[in-house]
C-alpha cells in the first residue's frame, strides 16, 4: 500500500500533464478515480524501462574499454596463421632425398639427404646429410657430415658429431669434432671435447681444458691491433 500510495501522490502533481487524466467532456479527473492495479501496472512498467536503459548504458561501458569477441578470435586466427607460416619443414626418419632443398622456412633433417640445403630459417640435423648447408642458424647432431657449413648466426656441433668441411658464422660452439677451416667473425666456444684440424679465423676463442686444435689460431677480428703493441 505504501507503493501505491507514493504513486497516486507523484501522479496528483502531474494530472494536468498526464494523458491518462483526459477526458473527451474536459471534466477534472482526481487520482481516486483511477484503477489501482492499472497505476501499479504503469509504475512498474516505467521501473522496468528505467532498469532496462540502465542495463543498455553499462554494456556500452565495457564495450568502450573492452575488445568484442569477434576481435579477439580474429586476432587469435592471425596469431595462429603467422605461426603456420614460420612453420618447421621436417624430413622424416627413412625418407631420403636425391637433390638439392630450397626452404622458406625452419627444416628438420632426421632422414637422408643427398645434395644441398638451403633455409632461411634454423637448420637442424640430425640425420644424414651429404652436401653443403647454408642457414641463418645451424645445429648438427648426427654422426657424419660431409660438407661446408654457411650461417648468418650460430653453429652448433653436438657432441659425438663427425664434419668433414669448411665452416663460416658469426659465432660457432663445438663440441664435436671438425676438420676444415672455421672463419667466425664472432667468438668461438671449443668444449672440452671438441676436436679442431684446421685454421681458426675468430674475433675471440674460448677454450675448455680438454679441447685439441691442430692448426692455426688467429684473432683476426678482435677489435685489439695487437701489432701496435709491439711497436
């Protein structure tokens, strides 16, 4: 009762505004006259709209500091396809291949190959391979390699790993053994098992107690003139 005698004060101030208190002989209406359940019938239906704007304003809110689903699933597809794209080419265990490979991407050796190999990204191998490799980052962990070794970055020889050729990086860790000439414009890492016949060319040589060179050790892009020293 206290409600709907709340309403019929509010709508006793506005009977002159209100279409409900028309009538068609201009006669004066008073709230008394009205219906009971017809005056809770509009205050709540005037409650639920009220409820209902405010509910609308506060999903533009969150709208407003939030991204919306779709945006957030387009983004996720385009995170997922640029992962695709910078995928990892692998040559399975038992498959060999006669000839050279051209990758745009990452390649994984586990199988055979019988020709050069050519990456843009990282080289791993760990099968067989009888031929030259060029990639921005090599790591060999296989028994033999036959073949020169090109890369933009680093070179890993695993230990246990036999190559028979030349090596050129901007820094190269050996663990293994090596038989060739290593030019390194970077510093070079020789383990405590690693094996060297050959020159090495590096800005700086790290060697573990263990490690055997058998040849030439130069400095030659260490950025000391160790000849003005001497002058």
């Amino acid at each position: 009762m206290g409600l709907f005698n709340d309403a019929k004060n509010e709508m006793n101030d506005k009977v002159e505004e209100d279409d409900i208190f028309a009538s068609t002989d201009d006669e004066d209406v008073s709230v008394d006259d009205i219906d009971p359940e017809l005056l809770e019938s509009i205050l709540e239906e005037s409650e639920e709209e009220k409820a209902e704007e405010e509910k609308k304003e506060s999903v533009k809110k969150e709208a407003a500091v939030k991204p919306s689903v779709p945006d957030v699933a387009d983004r996720k597809s385009r995170d997922t396809s640029a992962e695709d794209k910078a995928g990892v080419t692998v040559i399975t265990k038992g498959t060999t291949i006669n000839g050279s490979i051209i990758s745009d991407c990452s390649l994984d050796v586990m199988g055979t190959i019988n020709g050069d190999i050519e990456c843009l990204g990282k080289l791993t191998i760990s099968g067989k391979v009888s031929g030259n490799s060029m990639a921005s980052e090599v790591f060999v962990n296989t028994d033999r390699l036959e073949g020169s070794i090109t890369s933009e970055g680093c070179v890993k020889i695993g230990l246990g790993t036999v190559v028979i050729g030349d090596i050129s990086a901007s820094s190269a860790v050996f663990a293994g053994a090596v038989k060739g000439e290593i030019d390194v414009n970077g510093p070079v890492v020789l383990d405590s098992t690693a094996v060297i016949k050959g020159n090495i060319k590096a800005k700086s040589v790290q060697m573990n107690n263990g490690a055997v060179i058998d040849g030439f050790c130069s400095l030659a892009y260490a950025e000391l003139d160790v000849d003005s020293i001497f002058e």
